[in-house]
C-alpha cells in the first residue's frame, strides 16, 4: 500500500512573510505631473509638419511608450516616396517635438500631493526611482525646474533602454541602479495601461495604476495590477498596508 503524502506543514515548515517593499518606481507625466495634453498635441503638431498623419485614437492607445518609438510607428506606417529616409524623418520629427515638448513643460506643475507623498516615501525609508517614455533632456528639465533630482535613487529614461514600455527593461534597469535585486522588493506606479502592462511582465510586487493622467479607471482596470489609486498622493497610505 502506497503511503499516504505529508504535507510541509506536517514537518514544521513556516509560511516566509514576503519582503518588505524597498523601491517604488514612479512613471512621471500624469503620475507626478499633471497631464494637459501637451504630449499627443504636440506629438500631433510635429507629425502633422512634416504630412505624416495621425489620430487621437492612435496616440492614446500608445501613450506611456518612448516617444522616438511612437514617432517611429507612424513614420514606418505612412506612405512616403520611395527614396525617403524614414530613420532621418523620424529624427527630425522626434527634435521638434522634443524642442516644443520641453518649452510646454516649463509650466506644468506637479500633480497635487506627489512631491509631499515623495517625501513621505523617503522618510519612511524607501528608494524611489521613476521611468518615463520621455528622453533624458526632456525629463532633466522638468525635475531641474522643480528641484527634485535629489529625490530619486534612479531617473531612467526611454533612451536608457533598448526597448521602452510594455517591455520591463527600464523597470529592471531602475531596480540595477538602485541596488535592489528581487521584484518582490519593487512597485510600479503609472497612469496607462503600458505602465501597468511593462510593471506586469517584470513581474514587480505591486502595479499601481493611478487616475491623474491619460487614462481612466475602466481603461486601467483591464489591465493586470494590484492596485488603481486616485492620485501617488496615496501611495504612502497603500504601501504601508503592504
């Protein structure tokens, strides 16, 4: 007669708690700064100069990824003379918009709460970092106007990275930076469905969507997550319970 299967428990084995969260990575425009629209307008805007087309459609479905990938999906997809330069046209689009993008940004205020809820985070001990779909030049100037550089253990951006968002890369190279090597460790915190989908195939503990940016709740609720919070400024309040 076969012997019947003990479980661990039968043994003395003990449940693990989870790791407590070390590092929060915080997308940045419609996470911790407001979104006015200036992204897709002027993404519009400087497609729309050189007669490549575009919907609002289109650019909603892609927000939250690089933006030179963005502007290189609609380069690639538009009908251009034989002998275009597609990769050259992309640059040049991609210069404008970054140039009006970066313009737009000297005004646009934090969202309410996000720099007190990072000041929070830090007191409370934790490493925060942030990924962006935006270059570097572009997010060196909005956290040079604000003074936040201090802040933040890690400032990954799409440049840094082969691929940007859904893929998890910049999530893992924000991880590398600040010295945290499991992704039970870690939390991504975003507004579009990409933040959520790029938190979810790095597998991170928590993929928070919040409300503040381009996208709804219905939207972001299609995605996997953990969590849909109103705003960052409740992201202390949740992470404790964590």
């Amino acid at each position: 007669m076969a012997a019947a299967s003990v479980p661990p428990a039968a043994f003395g084995a003990r449940h693990n708690p989870a790791p407590r969260i070390r590092l929060v990575i915080l997308d940045i425009g419609g996470t911790l700064i407001e979104d006015r629209g200036n992204v897709p307008e002027a993404l519009r805007r400087s497609l729309s100069n050189h007669g490549i087309d575009s919907t609002p459609e289109e650019i909603s479905r892609l927000r939250g990824a690089s933006k030179r990938e963005m502007i290189r999906h609609f380069v690639e997809h538009q009908t251009l003379p034989a002998n275009a330069d597609r990769d050259k046209l992309t640059s040049t689009v991609y210069d404008e918009f970054t140039a009006e993008l970066i313009a737009a940004y000297q005004s646009v205020p934090p969202i309410a709460g996000a720099e007190d809820a990072i000041r929070e985070l830090r007191d409370k001990g934790y490493l925060v970092a942030t990924t962006t779909g935006f270059d570097r030049a572009i997010t060196e100037s909005i956290f040079g106007r604000l003074g936040w550089k201090k802040y933040f253990a890690a400032t990954i951006c799409s440049d840094d990275v082969a691929l940007g968002r859904p893929s998890p890369f910049m999530l893992f190279h924000a991880m590398e930076a600040a010295r945290v090597d499991s992704v039970a460790e870690a939390v991504a915190v975003g507004d579009t469905p990409l933040d959520l989908q790029a938190g979810t195939n790095a597998g991170l503990r928590g993929v928070v969507g919040v409300l503040t940016g381009a996208s709804t709740a219905e939207k972001l609720r299609r995605e996997p997550h953990t969590h849909i919070l109103p705003s960052v400024a409740s992201l202390p309040a949740l992470l404790a319970k964590f």
